[in-house]
C-alpha cells in the first residue's frame, strides 16, 4: 500500500515526485513511480538525443528541483565552465548540465527505488484510494493517485505520410518513433518535414554529417520567438485573467492562440542561416498533399500535383497529436467513475488540480487549469507546488 502512486516517470511525473519527497508529503518507501521504460526520463534522453539538442530553449531556474536556483548552484558546485553550462542572457542550460542535474537529484532521493517499469492497464477507486492495474497482471494500490501522462506517445503523422508508409521498403519515419534505424543506415539524400524547433535541430545534426544531402521542407516562414509562449504566462499577469474565465471552450482557445505552435528561437535561425550559407542544407518551401515512390525515390507533390522536392528518405518532424492521452485505459477510467472533462476531452480540475477524491493530474492533462505552460518544464514545477501545497 503506497502513499502516492505517480503514473509517468518523464518531466512531469519526476518533478512531481521530487517535491513530494522534498516538501515531505511522503518517503520514497511510500511512493511508486509507474512508467512503461526502463528509468526515469527515459524518453525525454531519448528524443532530445535524436536530435542533437545542445541547450534548452527554457532559461537555468526551470528544472526539476524544488529550489529556483538549484541548477546553478549544482554547476558551481561540480565546477563545470559557466560559459559552456549556460547560453545566452536567459541562462539556457545545456542539455549535458540539465540531465546531470536530474540525475543528481534522482539518485540523491533515491527516486530508482520507487520505480515500478510497467503499462497501465485500468485504474479503480478503491475504499481507501486508488488500484492501479498494469499490463503484466500486477496490481498497486495507494491512497493518492497522480497522472502525469503526456502526448509523447502520440506522433503525429499527416494522412500522405500515413498511406505513404503503407507501400512496401518506403524509407518515411517519424523522427520519435522508437523503431527509427541509426541515421548511417538510412537512405540519402534525407529530407525532413516540419518547420519547429525540432526540424531545425534535426537538420543542424544532419546537415553537419551529411553536407549538402539534406533539405528541410516546411509549409509556413520560420516563426521566431524566443519561448514557446510569452513569458508573462509564467507569472500572475496572464494566469489571473486565464483563471477568471469560465468557459472551458474559450480557455482551450486561449491555450492554442498562446503556444507559438512551430516556432525556433532567434539564435538557432541564425545558426541555421550559417548552415545555408555553406551550402551543407538547403531550405524548400510548400505544402505537400500527396507523395508518390519512383525508381527508389519518393516524390512529395502539392495540390495541383506538381512535385515539389523528391528525396530517399523522410523524417517527420512534424509534432504530436493533441488529443487526451492514455485514452485506451483514461477513457473507461473517466466514464466509471464519472470524472468531469470538457468538450475537448481534457479534465476539469480544482486549483489544486485535484481531478476526484485522491485523484491529481500534472502535466497536459492539467492545461485547462496551468494554461499553456502546463506540458513545459515551468508547468512542472508550479503544478507539484500547486498540489503538494494542498495538501
């Protein structure tokens, strides 16, 4: 019987995790990580590694840690080279300096003790909390229940690069998905499809081991922000009025008009400009309708079926679908025990993002109360700080 059970061991479930530990809401005796990989951030390592990211785009006092100025404090202290830890008047941290730092504060709490590698299956009210039952036929039980499930697992694929798939030795991946072939093993020359941050990642990576065999085909001009939302989103200023506003419709609306869907920021256009100019990666713009295979080659084409670019392989980075998450076993969970959703299927939380009795939600699935920072790293954090100062 566990205390606290916390169905996601990425971003948002560590962080959660940490401050509970942290703010002693329980000890890692009581507590139960469930998480279908092998250890924790497992598939946040794995994408940020695909694609090569050196910092992050969010600045040094967004971590996992319950302390604002953890991070720092952690590259003083392993006295690592400020210059190289941190990037920018933002203080971004690089992705070496963050996940030595998470791994810091997981081994410091002993969070790999908690951790159960499983599936969900179903989830139950039981009279004294919550029994969560995994594929693999073990039960857990435990008072309180967080869900701190993402979209990650969701890869969108637009409908051409679906039924191009389908045809047999076509070389088109999503960027994510887990069963994507080492690089080297792939077909050149490769041309990727998204117009984001994690294309232009991708294609910094590519283009740097494979000059002048790659090409990023995008459908809108690049969109420069620094944040993927405004800032003023991280503080009272745009969360109050976020708050007074009654209608779950118009809240979802607010959340898709805030989040600069698609965009880079400043320096890494910059760097991608240097790229171009040496002639290692080019830039082809339009929209691709459908796309065809011709002599081991596969032709992307527009509305009017002109080809726009033809290429040998295909790598989508091209996001993740935003529908609710762990629907197969969230959806009978909802309509058992008549948890409140709005029109977009997403719950319906106190500001204690309490969901029913015992029941919390962090992460996507907290965003009609968090707003748009509630899939980010600062979304983590207020969210754990929102629910253990709760309790």
């Amino acid at each position: 019987m566990y205390e606290w059970m916390v169905v996601g061991g990425g971003i948002q479930g560590i962080t959660m995790a940490i401050f509970l530990l942290k703010r002693n809401k329980t000890t890692i005796d009581k507590l139960a990580i469930i998480d279908p990989h092998p250890e924790p951030l497992a598939n946040w390592k794995h994408c940020t590694n695909i694609i090569s990211m050196p910092y992050l785009r969010s600045p040094s006092v967004h971590h996992l840690d319950v302390e604002p100025f953890s991070l720092q404090a952690f590259v003083k202290y392993k006295s690592y080279d400020w210059n190289t830890a941190f990037y920018g008047r933002f203080k971004r941290p690089s992705l070496h300096v963050f996940n030595e730092h998470c791994e810091h504060i997981v081994d410091d709490l002993l969070l790999k003790e908690a951790w159960i590698q499983g599936r969900v299956r179903d989830a139950n009210r039981t009279k004294i909390g919550w029994s969560v039952q995994l594929h693999n036929g073990r039960e857990l039980t435990g008072k309180n229940l967080v869900l701190a499930i993402g979209i990650s697992e969701q890869l969108l694929w637009p409908k051409w690069a679906e039924i191009l798939k389908k045809e047999a030795s076509t070389s088109v991946y999503h960027i994510f998905d887990s069963d994507l072939p080492s690089f080297e093993k792939l077909k050149r020359p490769f041309t990727i499809i998204g117009g984001g941050i994690t294309s232009v990642h991708l294609a910094l990576k590519l283009s740097a081991l494979f000059p002048n065999e790659v090409t990023l085909l995008k459908r809108h001009p690049f969109r420069l922000h620094d944040f993927d939302s405004d800032p003023a989103w991280l503080g009272p200023k745009n969360q109050l009025s976020f708050r007074k506003i009654t209608s779950y419709k118009k809240r979802r609306e607010q959340i898709i008009d805030a989040r600069h869907k698609g965009s880079i920021p400043h320096d890494l256009h910059v760097k991608l400009l240097h790229r171009i100019r040496q002639g290692k990666l080019h830039i082809v713009d339009g929209h691709i309708e459908h796309a065809t295979v011709s002599n081991g080659q596969i032709m992307l084409r527009d509305d009017q079926d002109s080809m726009i670019h033809k290429t040998g392989t295909l790598l989508l980075a091209t996001g993740f679908k935003p529908t609710l998450p762990g629907k197969e076993w969230l959806r009978p969970m909802i309509h058992k025990h008549h948890l409140q959703c709005a029109e977009c299927g997403y719950p319906i939380v106190s500001k204690s993002l309490q969901w029913g009795t015992n029941l919390y939600v962090i992460g996507a699935l907290a965003e009609l109360e968090m707003g748009p920072i509630a899939r980010n790293i600062s979304g983590a954090r207020q969210a754990a700080e929102r629910i253990v100062s709760s309790l």
